[in-house]
C-alpha cells in the first residue's frame, strides 16, 4: 500500500478549542491572540481579544505551526525534545524561520486517537498563561 489513512481537524473541532481558549483568556482577563492550525500547519481558525495586541498574531500562529510540525509543545526544546541552550533558542527559530518554529511556551499539537491533527498557539499572557489557554482548547476538544 502506498498510501496510509489520516485524521483531519474539521471546523467542529476547530470552533470548540478557539471558544474554550477565548473563553479561558477572558476569564483571565489576558488579551490573546489564537491559532488553530492543521497537521500540515496551515491555519484552520483564528480568534483575537479585543484588546490583543498586533504583534501577538503572528506570535500566535508561529506557535501553533511550530507544534503541529514539531508533534511536540513549544518551549525551550529541540526537534527532538531535548533541552537546547539559548544559542540553540535563537539559531533554530532563525534557520527554519521564526514564523515556523518557536522556542518559548504556548503552543500545544493537537492529537486524536494518537495522531497528529495540528497545533494551537496562543499570544498575549506570560508563557504558562498562554499555555493555560491553549490547554483549555485541547481540553474541550476532548482528545
């Protein structure tokens, strides 16, 4: 066979984690930026506080693209888990491209039924009140 099956994330799936995250964050009352993106990260669906700052979009989303291609949360890591030094913080978001891959919390991948159907990034708090509503999201996705 030369072909395999694959999980999609539809708009569903994609609806539920921004309302939890956004849900989250206002119970926080930390503007956010939040990304949901597809196992090939591309966005499927974007949600922005009233008050979320501009540069948190982009933030957002490059954590969202860096855990769906990654399989792995964002945060002070390599591609294979291990924990990098800050010279290997800063030179791997600039080889890959810092709108690709992120070396700082926020971004959780989305898995249903141990497969890899994207990632959510999320901007706007400190890195374990990103993470917070980003796992929000994946909570009520109940994957």
């Amino acid at each position: 066979m030369i072909t395999r099956p694959a999980l999609k994330l539809n708009w569903e799936g994609t609806n539920r984690i921004l309302q939890a995250a956004v849900k989250k964050a206002e119970e926080m009352g930390i503007p956010m930026s939040i990304a949901v993106m597809d196992e090939g990260a591309n966005l499927l669906g974007f949600a922005r506080s009233d008050q979320g700052k501009l540069h948190n979009i982009g933030i957002a989303m490059a954590k969202g693209r860096a855990a769906a291609s990654n399989r792995r949360p964002t945060g002070k890591i390599g591609t294979m888990g291990n924990p990098i030094d800050d010279h290997m913080a800063i030179a791997i978001p600039l080889a890959a491209g810092p709108e690709n891959y992120v070396t700082f919390g926020g971004g959780l991948p989305i898995f249903v039924d141990g497969h890899c159907v994207g990632g959510v990034g999320t901007s706007g708090g400190m890195g374990d009140q990103d993470l917070a509503v980003a796992q929000a999201g994946l909570d009520a996705l109940g994957a």
